[in-house]
C-alpha cells in the first residue's frame, strides 16, 4: 500500500491568518492611526520629561481611549500670558466605539462627545512663579481657563478650525467661577468649577487647514453623515479644575474633566453632562497620579 501524498496545512493557515489580519487592519485602520500618532507624541521630549516628573491619568473612563494624548503647550500658553513658559497637557477622550471611522468624540450621538479629562503641568521661571494660584493662595481662576485657551489652541491649530470670539480667544467664561480647597490623597487641592462657550470640532470631510495629524488622531466624520448638528457648533463647556503646587518640581500640577452642552439643529437642548459620565469623570480625576520618574509604575498606557 503507497503513502498518501499529505499536503502541508501551513500555507492555508497563513493565508487565513494574512487575510484577517487584513480586514481586521481595515476595520480598525481609524484606530490603530489615532493609537501610532498619540503613541509617537509619547516619545517626543516635553517639559515633565526634562524636569524628571511622570504623569500617569490612570485606568480612566470606560470605553475612553487608553493611550494619553500629550499637548505641546509652550507652543501656546506663552501668547496667552505674555512670557515664556514650560508647560505639557496630557488628555484622553472617547473611544471609537460607535462608528470604526471616527472616534466618539467627533461623534454627537456618543455620551462621550467633545469631554476630555487630563492634567497639566505648567513649571516655575523667572516670569512666573505658582501658575493657578493667587498671591495669598487661593486658586486663581483666570489661570484656569488660561489653560483651556492654550488647550484649545493647541486642537484648532491641528483641526483647522478658524473660528474666534472678538479679542481673539477661542473660550470665553460664563458666569461666576466657584473656588473650593479639598483634601485627595494626603495631599491639599483647589478645585474651580465653572463653564465656558467656545465651539465644537464636529465637522464632515475635511477643513481646509485640517492637519493629517488630526485627522488621524480624532479619526475623520464622512461628508454624507448627517448627526443632526451644524459643523463646528457653538457649545458651552462645563467642568472642573484642579490645581496643587509641588515645591520640589517648582511646578503646578493641575487635573481637569469638561463635557459640553449645546443646541442641535432641531432646536433642542443638549447637555452630555449625565450623572454617570460626571460620576466617571470625578473617578477618572481622582486616579491621575504625578511623580518623580524614577518612581513610576504605569497603571495604564
């Protein structure tokens, strides 16, 4: 009796491994471009790096993007306060969890949409010394939405959004700012609490100014969706900012969380302030962790 002619099984093997490993890199293709442009902001030098100090936002919001973003803001914050600064932001938002082209912060129909929670740490210089306090120490609240202007600046200047308010800043106050102490961790913060207006990043197709970065980032809105919203609508952002200073770093480390409410197209009233995604958002805050880098031990990406 012959042998049998026995055909090798790993080339099939390969090829449907090849083959998922294609559509799969073609469904999650959004996905795996925000993840390779915030990990390389990652690796870039900033201030905190250079000053030894880690930042880590822990686990974060459920179904929120893992990966920090890091903001460059001394590109920034410095044409706001007048002087040079060292300054970084570190931020995450939503997912891409209800369309694979684009992240549910771009998407209104997300809870998710437009909120962002993080920290900043903005260093000492000759020009300025406690950035977010006041003289006799109380939190100082123009500091605060300084911060969110050069936040802003910092997502316009990649999306290409050219909207601003006539003095020329992209956020504008609302109403009183409350100021309170609170005690987290062993440790003494102020926290403002307060809202603002500016305009949401919601648009289809591409802006004129857009950066690849961005869209890679953020993911990009296709032109026929409609979500029932104009592009680049006015919203009013609502929120928390905490600050401490660190006397050994030199440095303020502040942490923030702000979701928006806004009118769609229909004439309704919008708020994404819930009492679950504020619930998550106070637990995602009182996880960020700052150190000493040689102390860190990452809880997440």
């Amino acid at each position: 009796m012959g042998k049998k002619n026995r055909i090798p099984r790993w080339p099939f093997g390969f090829a449907l491994a090849f083959s998922l490993g294609f559509i799969g890199a073609a469904l999650y293709q959004a996905q795996l471009r925000s993840a390779a442009v915030r990990t390389l902001a990652r690796w870039l030098d900033n201030p905190a790096k250079a000053h030894g100090i880690w930042v880590d936002l822990g686990p974060g919001i459920p179904g929120w993007l893992r990966i920090t973003l890091t903001g460059f803001m001394g590109h920034t914050l410095p044409g706001i306060v007048g002087h040079p600064v060292e300054a970084v932001a570190f931020s995450r938002f939503g997912g891409f969890n209800l369309d694979r082209r684009f992240s549910d912060f771009l998407n209104p129909h997300s809870p998710s949409y437009q909120c962002w929670y993080g920290a900043y740490i903005v260093f000492d210089n000759e020009h300025r010394q406690r950035f977010g306090f006041e003289p006799e120490g109380s939190a100082n609240v123009q500091d605060a939405l300084d911060t969110l202007e050069a936040d802003q600046r910092l997502v316009y200047k990649s999306t290409g959004v050219p909207l601003k308010f006539d003095d020329g800043r992209l956020v504008r106050p609302i109403g009183e700012f409350e100021r309170t102490q609170v005690e987290e961790g062993g440790g003494t913060w102020w926290k403002v609490s307060g809202a603002a207006e500016t305009w949401s990043t919601y648009h289809r197709g591409r802006l004129p100014d857009e950066s690849w970065k961005s869209r890679w980032c953020y993911g990009s809105v296709p032109t026929g969706v409609d979500h029932g919203v104009d592009d680049l609508h006015p919203l009013t952002y609502s929120g928390e900012f905490w600050v401490r200073y660190e006397e050994a770093w030199r440095a303020s480390c502040c942490k923030f969380f702000i979701y928006p409410s806004y009118t769609n197209r229909a004439g309704q009233q919008i708020d994404k302030g819930d009492a679950r995604l504020v619930k998550a958002g106070q637990a995602a805050l009182a996880g960020i962790r700052f150190g000493p880098a040689e102390t860190h031990i990452p809880h997440a990406p």
